[in-house]
C-alpha cells in the first residue's frame, strides 16, 4: 500500500509540474504576440517587404521615391538589412495598374504609392496593408482619404500640391503683353485635371484667354501641342505625368515657337520648361518616409495619421532655356 500511494503521489506531482510548464508556456506566448503586434508591421527581426508602385518613370516621382526610401534608412530601415524593396511601373498605361496592384499586395506588408492613378488602383486591391503614397495631389477630393487630418482608412502620406496661384502669377509676368495661354494636360490624370482646371480659372479672372488641349498618352503630346502653338503666348503644364515623360518634346516645340513656359513640377522644369514655382519633390518623397517608419514602428496607424502638404517651396529656372528664349534668367523672380 505504502509503495502504490507514493506512485499516486508522484503522479499527482508530475501532473502538476506539467501543468504548470503549459500554463507558463501559453503565458509566454502572448506576450511575444503583444510585442510583435506592437513593433508595427512587423517583428524587429524580421525582413519587412515593402512594395513601390508607379504610374510611370520620370524624374519627379523617382526624386520623391528617393526621398521616400532616405528617411526609412534614416529611421533604421535599410534594404538589404531588414527590408526588401520590389518595385513595379505601368510604364504609363492606365491598363496595367490594376493587375500590378492586385500583384504587388499580395507579397508586400507596406506599398509605397506614387502618384493619385496608383493610389486609387491600390485602394481598390487593398484595404488592410498600409499604402503610403506620395506625388498625390488632392488625396480627398480623389476619395483615397476622409480628410486629411483623419484619413480613415489604410491610406496616409504626403501631398504634392501645388501653389497654382503662384505658377500662374510668375507665366503672367513673364509676358506682359500676353493675351492667350495655352493649358496642356492628360484628361484621364486626376492630379492634372484638378490643376489644370484651377490654373484655367486664374487665367481667365486675369482676363486672358485659355486654350486648351487634352492628351490620353504620350503618344499625343507632340500633336496636341503643335495644335495650339500658333495661338499662345504663354503655356502652363501641371505635374502631369504623361507630360513629364515627353519633356524634350515640350522643349523643342516651345523654343522653335518661342513660349515661355511654366510647369508644376522642378523636374520637368530640368527637363526642358523654363520655370516654376513649386514643391521639391525629394522632400515630399522624405516626408512620405517618416510617416511611414512611424508605422513600422508601431507608433502610428494610417486611418489616424495626417497626410501632409509639401514644407518647402523652390523657384527653379532652366537657364539654358530661358537663354533660347531671349530671357535674363536673373529677371525671373519669386512672385509675392
């Protein structure tokens, strides 16, 4: 009797310890899942992949998605040390964003978006994964966002905006005696058509006259341009990123016509336009990346985070341009 009790008793004990060993194992296992649900995205150690969607590749919308990819290794985030980067371009045709949307967030845990087409195209893919675009130009009225304090969804970044009055204040004073300015932009762009509408509207309360031609493709630019050459004397492109890619089209027609031309962006303005008045494109890019490392971070979700407008504004003028057009570059100056 003595020898089966202590077989009971140790059989108790054993139940006990083992027990005891599940309860503290179970323990250890929330807390590693309530840590690595506060690291944001994902685990400190592990290799976060992060998507880039573009519309189309030019100067603009690769300074902002350096400036992007700067301020995540500025926070930590490196590629080729904790975060893979898979990039996709459309190569500026409208068909091909869906399906490279509904690609790039099936293997990514964050996307970067550049430009308000991809960012649509990926709000209808994706409705959980953090997209942070940036090169959008009105977030809300593009329905990405609620507003831009609060944007309530999955969605936040940073806006490229554009001071239009001011773009259209210095076309004006580079030809006092101008009477028709030519508006040039892809219709099927919201970015562009939000601008370019805005930009007719000042034109018009200024009391010249707007001509106005809209592209589909790059393959129109040259056309469309030449269409109107003869009836300006003045030109306004937007940020248009159909435009941005057929630059030196925009310069040889322009020149050879002798239009003085403003443009929304300093890349494009690089590119063969002559001036602008705008936004830095890096740092928009920049400013885009540490909302997005905050996420990363845990610190932040989208649905509560504030998109943001650009911080800096620069005036950028193409010397060699301004020469083609009989214009001192030193008589270009900021408007008030």
């Amino acid at each position: 009797m003595g020898v089966f009790l202590v077989h009971i008793i140790e059989e108790e004990v054993e139940m006990k310890v083992k027990n005891w060993l599940v309860g503290m194992l179970l323990l250890v296992l929330v807390v590693l899942g309530a840590c690595a649900s506060e690291e944001g995205v994902a685990g400190a150690d592990e290799v976060i992949k992060i998507g880039t969607l573009n519309f189309i590749e030019h100067e603009s919308l690769a300074a902002a998605e350096e400036g992007f990819y700067k301020a995540l290794a500025d926070n930590g985030y490196v590629e080729g040390e904790n975060i893979e980067i898979e990039s996709l371009s459309a190569q500026g045709a409208q068909d091909n964003l869906n399906p490279m949307a509904e690609q790039i967030v099936e293997t990514n845990d964050m996307i970067l978006s550049l430009g308000t087409a991809t960012t649509q195209a990926l709000a209808n893919a994706e409705q959980e994964k953090p997209i942070i675009f940036t090169a959008v130009t009105d977030p809300v009225d593009s329905g990405l966002v609620d507003s831009q304090e609060t944007p309530g969804k999955n969605i936040t970044g940073s806006s490229d905006y554009m001071p239009i009055d001011k773009q259209i204040d210095l076309l004006l004073s580079l030809g006092e005696n101008a009477k028709s300015v030519g508006v040039i932009y892809n219709s099927s762009e919201a970015n562009s058509t939000i601008q370019a509408e805005e930009a007719i509207r000042l034109i018009e309360a200024a009391g010249l006259q707007a001509v106005v031609t809209t592209i589909t493709s790059t393959n129109d630019v040259q056309q469309s341009l030449m269409s109107i050459a003869s009836d300006i004397d003045l030109l306004y492109v937007p940020t248009d990123n159909t435009i941005a890619g057929t630059m030196p089209t925009v310069k040889d027609i322009t020149i050879k016509n002798q239009i003085p031309t403003v443009l929304g962006a300093p890349e494009m303005v690089e590119a063969g336009g002559l001036a602008t008045y705008s936004i830095d494109y890096t740092s928009i890019g920049y400013q885009a990346g540490e909302i997005a490392a905050e996420i990363l971070k845990g610190n932040a979700e989208p649905a509560t985070t504030p998109y943001q407008n650009a911080d800096e504004l620069v005036l950028v003028i193409n010397e060699e341009v301004a020469e083609a057009l009989g214009i001192d570059p030193k008589s270009i100056k900021i408007p008030e």
